[in-house]
C-alpha cells in the first residue's frame, strides 16, 4: 500500500506539458525579447532559425487549410521579431493559391484575442477588442498583414454567412502609401468557424472605373487642400496647427471620395461580378 501511494503522490507532482498554445506564445516572446535585447542580439542568422522553429510550434496550433488550386505549402504570417517593418503582424499560417493571386491567413479565436490585446492602446493602433469588430476595420488589415502600405477600405461587400459560419464579412480596399484619386482593387474577407479564423485577399477580377462624381468630390477637397498648404509653405511654415489642419483637409477628402465611391458603385456594371467574387472567396473559407 505504501509503494502504491509513494505512487500516486509522484503522479501527481510532476508537471503537465505545456498546451501548444501555451508552448507557441511562450516561445514567441521570449524570442522576440532575445531579437531586440540592447546587448548581444540575436544575429540575423538566428533570428531566422527562431521564425523556423516558432513557425513548426504555430502549425501544431493552427489547423491546417486546404482548398482546390491552393499549394500545400504554407508559412507563418510571422515576418520579422525585430522591431521594425513587418514586426507585430498577426500569428497564423498563411496558403497561397497556385497562381499566387489568393492567399489565406489561419488563425485561431485564442492567438487572435492575444494579438488584439497588444493592439488596444492608441499608440499601437486602437483597434476594437472583439475579433468580429475588428475584422471589419481596415487598420487591422494594415497592421495584421500588409507590411509595407497601408490597407485602406472603400466599402463593405454584402456576402451571405456560410452554413456553420459564426461570421463572415468582406471590403474592398486599395493598399496605399500615399493619398490619391485611385479606385480599389482587392477584397479582404473573413470567416469565422468555431475557434477558426480566416482571413483572405484576391485581386478584384475586373478593373474598376472611376467615378466621375467621385474624382470631382476628391478633385475639390484636393484644391483646397493644395491652397492650404501652399499658404503654409509660404508664410506659416513651423505653425504646427496650420499645417495639421491642411492635411486634414486632405485626409477629409480622402474620405468623402471612398465614401462616394461606397454609395455609387452599386449602379456600376462591375458591381454584381463584385458581390460574386466576394462569396466565392467567403464560401472559400473553411
């Protein structure tokens, strides 16, 4: 009896692993806080092997995805753990279509709420706390994937929820660097299945025309933007305020033009193979 119980109390002293998820966030930090020590950084040489090494603990977390005209290879959405550009991009596995047109982002409701997390604060991007709000804000888009532009949104996409679907959502977006009279060209969606997420980008089918009443709101706003900053440049250079206030008029035309282009491309030719395209790419998504 004595042996028995010596045991049983062994049992129960000894520590379980640690869950994947546990393991993957685990190893990513401290890896991350190795890249960008002051002292004796990781060498880029080995920063690369720490991506390898986080990328295999990620794939035991990340359920795999497959789909006709996809390449079985996949890669984590990981691109940098040094603090520069493409650092802090959202933890997934990332399947690219044979044409390298589609790609698909995994992830899942648990590394998706941590990775929100780091990015409530307003100096790290103010993004909204559920993952449904912001699947729907472009900045997510920006900070979660694209490393190198900006993922500005132009209209939401009306899409129908797959069966067993907890949500599904679609925009059509121009990824930028800079302000400019340009029509959209790409579709961002995303599905929610159970613990699942995933998140898609194609190139919209067809080129999209600009709209004449749309260039004329952009056309205006720019004008007097222009003017503004010209009377800046000329007699007000230094003056914070002034200066803030001709880029917002700017900005504000910005705005006014994709949100013009929202409200009339539903009577343009292009819109119906729109709407198409985007519940392919939804149903796509599982």
């Amino acid at each position: 009896m004595k042996t028995l119980l010596a045991g049983l109390l062994l049992v129960t002293v000894v520590p379980a692993a640690a869950a994947p998820l546990d393991a993957y966030l685990s190893a990513r930090d401290r890896d991350i806080a190795a890249a960008n020590r002051e002292k004796a950084p990781l060498s880029e040489k080995a920063e690369a092997l720490a991506r390898k090494t986080l990328e295999r603990e990620l794939k035991r977390v990340v359920p795999p995805f497959t789909a006709p005209g996809f390449k079985p290879e996949a890669k984590s959405n990981i691109a940098s753990l040094t603090r520069e550009q493409g650092f802090g991009q959202l933890d997934g596995i990332v399947y690219t279509s044979k044409d390298d047109k589609t790609s698909v982002l995994v992830t899942t409701r648990p590394l998706f709420a941590a990775w929100l997390k780091v990015h409530a604060a307003p100096d790290a991007g103010a993004l909204p706390q559920t993952i449904e709000a912001a699947l729907q804000a472009d900045g997510l888009y920006t900070q979660a994937i694209s490393t190198d532009a900006a993922v500005d949104k132009y209209a939401d996409i009306p899409v129908a929820r797959p069966a067993e679907a907890g949500f599904a959502t679609a925009m059509l977006d121009l990824r930028r660097q800079d302000i400019a009279r340009d029509m959209p060209n790409e579709i961002f969606a995303a599905v929610i299945r159970g613990d699942n997420v995933f998140i898609a980008s194609q190139p919209v089918a067809m080129v999209l025309k600009p709209i004449a009443a749309c260039e004329a709101v952009f056309d205006t706003a720019q004008t007097k933007a222009d003017a503004a900053m010209a009377d800046y440049q000329a007699h007000h250079v230094g003056d914070d305020a002034i200066f803030a206030a001709a880029q917002k008029l700017s900005n504000d035309g910005d705005v006014a033009h994709r949100r013009c282009i929202a409200e009339k491309l539903k009577d343009e030719a292009g819109y119906k193979p729109l709407l198409s395209q985007a519940q392919t790419l939804v149903d796509l998504l599982k």
